[in-house]
C-alpha cells in the first residue's frame, strides 16, 4: 500500500484509539455471513486488520490468526483492543501480505475486510494470497463496491480521492470485484450484499 495511504490510516487510528470498541451494522453482517466458513482448526491470515474489530471477532472462532497491517498506528489500537478482551490466539505484525516471511500453503484461511479498494493491483495481491493459501483454502472479504450506485458516501470518497485526502481508490462493481478476485486463482463460492453501498461479502476458494 503506497505511503500517503499507510499515513491517512495511521490519522484514522488516532481518532479510533479514542473512540469506544463496538461493532456496526455491516461489522455485525459480517460477522455473522463468517460464521459458517470458520471451523476451530483454522489457522487465519488477515490482512489489513485496522483496529481489529474484525479480527478479534474471527480469532474468537478459529486456532490461530497472523493479522498484519502497514499503519503502525493500526496495529497499536488493534493489539490494545485484543489485549483488553483478553484474546490471546492473535499475533500482529508490521507487515503485508507480500512479506517473504509469510510461507507458501501456511493458512487455510486470508480473510481481508475493506482493503481490496484500496490496493494498487488487486490481480496480484489475490495471486499471492492463493500462493498463501493450503489447497482447497478460502479467501474471504468484503469490500465497498462504490460503482454499483450513486450515493452520497460514493461522491463524498470521490470528492475526497480527488483532492488527495482520501487514498487512491477503486471505485468498483461487484462483477468486476468477483472477477478480479477470481484471475487469482479462485473459484468465488458465495457473495452477498452486507450493506445498501453495497459491501460485498465473497468467500472464494482456491483452485489453482
């Protein structure tokens, strides 16, 4: 992820740090359309954990998760957050899914939750996740699909990514999103709308 957009979410993670923890409408519907695709003996990569809401409720389902970030400011929050529930399975590092230290077939599980917009080349970070993958292994994620329609929030971003205060973002439908997920290797399995924008819940399998 470029600098100015590791530089916006650390801004964002000094805003979070003094918020209180609770979970939205669509962190709630995406926790929930999770459910039935984790099992107790996953060993989970998230890529892109923020403040690890998303995370904390994944790890409270699974054996292990590897959660990274490129926003140190990100992880501070993340790591304090699981630290106060007491979630000790999650282990946060500096890092992105293009780290060398992350081994081919280690997970069986990439989960990544409002990030693929922002990413530079998607193709190539759904090829190298499948690469992380073990056979048969799901990526899951959501994302704002903010070409499906015209909205107040799709314009504010658009607004917002023109005068740079917004990373550069992808302002994608939810067949363009599918396919680009699917050029890595994938077979998408399920997809659902978690929210009117929409976010768009796909659960993809590896197949290659």
């Amino acid at each position: 992820m470029p600098a100015e957009s590791t530089a916006f979410f650390d801004w964002v993670s000094n805003r979070s740090s003094k918020q209180p923890q609770s979970l939205g409408r669509t962190a709630h519907a995406t926790v929930e359309a999770l459910r039935p695709h984790l099992t107790r003996d996953d060993d989970v990569l998230d890529y892109g954990c923020g403040t690890g809401d998303l995370t904390i409720a994944v790890a409270e389902q699974v054996s292990a998760v590897h959660a990274l970030d490129t926003s140190a400011g990100m992880l501070d929050v993340a790591t304090s957050r699981a630290n106060r529930r007491g979630v000790d399975n999650i282990t946060f590092a500096h890092s992105s899914v293009f780290d060398e230290s992350h081994r081919p077939g280690a997970f069986t599980v990439v989960t990544a939750f409002n990030i693929l917009h922002y990413l530079e080349d998607i193709p190539e970070a759904s090829r190298r996740i499948n690469d992380l993958l073990t056979p048969g292994g799901l990526f899951i994620s959501s994302t704002a699909c903010l070409a499906e329609r015209r909205s107040l929030l799709g314009m504010l971003a658009g607004l917002l990514t023109r005068l740079q205060i917004l990373p550069d973002t992808h302002f994608l439908k939810k067949s363009e999103l599918e396919a680009l997920i699917a050029s890595g290797g994938f077979e998408i399995a399920e997809t659902k709308d978690l929210s009117r924008l929409p976010d768009r819940f796909i659960v993809a399998k590896k197949t290659q």
